[in-house]
C-alpha cells in the first residue's frame, strides 16, 4: 500500500478523499483498514480525523495501518454504533462509506445532529443506492454534489450532501439514475447497467404469476424507460449521441 512512505488508495477512496473540503474536522464511519483517515492526515487536508468502528477488530486493523505511517497518535480511534462516539461539535463532515444504504440512513436516523447545513455528509453507499437517495430526500438533505467510481466492475456512486433543506419526494428515475450526474463521464455507461439490471430483475419477476410481481414488473418498466430518457439527455448534452 506505501509509495515513499505515502499510503495509497483505491479509485473509490480517493474520490471520497478528494471530496473532503480542506481544513475539515472529519468522522470516518466504518473506517476498516483506515486507509482514509491516514491519507487526508498524510495529504495534510484535514485538521482532525477520527476512525471509528462498531467492530474492535478492523479498528484494531486501521491502529496498526495509522502506526506504521507513524499517525498513531494523531488519529483517535474510536468503537462504537453508527456516529454514537462522535460528539456533534468535533465535526464538520462525516464519512459513511462502503456499506449498504439501508445501513447509511440507519445512522444518519439515529444522529438527527447530522441533518443540519453545517454539516458535510460525504456517503458512499454500496448497495440500495435508490432507497437511500429516496430516504435523504424525504429528510430534508441537500444534494450538494455526486460523483460515480467504476471499481470491481461496479459503479458507485459518492454523494455529497448537507441538511436544512425542504423534504420532497424524489423521482424514481432520479433515485435509480441519480441526482446531480448530469456531466458526470461514467453516468451514460452506469445508466446503461442500472437499465440491464432493472431489466433482467424484470424477466424474472415475469415467470411468475403472483400479482405483486405483476406490479414490479410494471415499476421496472416505468423506471427503466426513465432512465432510457434520461441516458439519451446525457448523451445529447455530453457529445456522445448518433
């Protein structure tokens, strides 16, 4: 992982990393190996870090990580549930990355602190990335910026968000295809994949004859045609139609 005593990244960590405004007061939530946190310490990009995890275990990894880049010291470790072990005022931006979105707005349910425009959530869900953009929405949080990785043959999406905004309710397109990916240059090829999985979950939804999956299928059409739509905007606005 070391270059000249600097730790690298995957393309997915960067890009969150890349996101954290200089100066920021950061909580890693699920830190794992700590790969993040040494790196914004070693990029000089933040002026407080804490690792924290629910597991002792890959807490105990991202300690050894930070001491053999000698940061030990500088980043507190901290075991507990969700934000539980981060006091509001610690914080500027929060970090919720690799987990699924189901889990993400679980911890963002239990710290209400978070849903106030002082705070920068930067969240990396790994799966159900609709229901999260659905449920931050519903909430109040702002979408401030959104950016797509390809990693593991997989795209993934990193948002950018704050809170004291106006509950709304989402489109669907908008929860499948997202919010603020409009320039992105992954989000034709993304849609693309969003539109195959929606349409292979469709076929086989159509084997049976239960009529709840009778109306599944009828949603996957509705998005994916949605999304059909909204690939062809991309594509006009990014140079890249016939």
């Amino acid at each position: 992982m070391a270059k000249d005593g600097q730790i690298a990244l995957s393309g997915r960590l960067r890009t969150i990393g890349g996101m954290v405004p200089q100066g920021s007061r950061v909580a890693d939530i699920g830190a794992d190996h700590g790969y993040l946190p040494i790196w914004l310490m070693q990029q000089g990009r933040v002026s407080f870090v804490a690792a924290c995890d629910v597991n002792r275990a890959p807490l105990e990894h991202a300690r050894r990580s930070a001491a053999q880049y000698g940061l030990e010291e500088a980043i507190p470790f901290r075991l507990g549930d969700g934000l539980s072990c981060i006091l509001p005022e610690e914080v500027d931006t929060v970090i919720i990355a690799g987990m699924g979105g189901e889990t993400i707005a679980a911890i963002l349910n239990a710290a209400p602190w978070t849903n106030r425009p002082q705070y920068r959530l930067l969240l990396q869900p790994m799966t159900k990335q609709p229901l999260l953009r659905a449920w931050l929405a519903e909430h109040g949080y702002r979408f401030l910026e959104e950016r797509l990785v390809y990693e593991n043959h997989t795209y993934f999406p990193v948002m950018a968000v704050t809170g004291g905004g106006t509950p709304r309710v989402l489109s669907a397109a908008a929860q499948w295809g997202g919010v603020l990916l409009d320039r992105d240059p992954l989000q034709g090829a993304a849609l693309s994949e969003t539109i195959r999985h929606l349409r292979c979950a469709a076929e086989g939804l159509e084997q049976s004859a239960a009529p709840e999956n009778k109306r599944k299928v009828a949603e996957h059409r509705t998005v994916m045609e949605a999304l059909q739509r909204m690939k062809e905007d991309w594509e006009h606005d990014n140079g890249q139609g016939n």
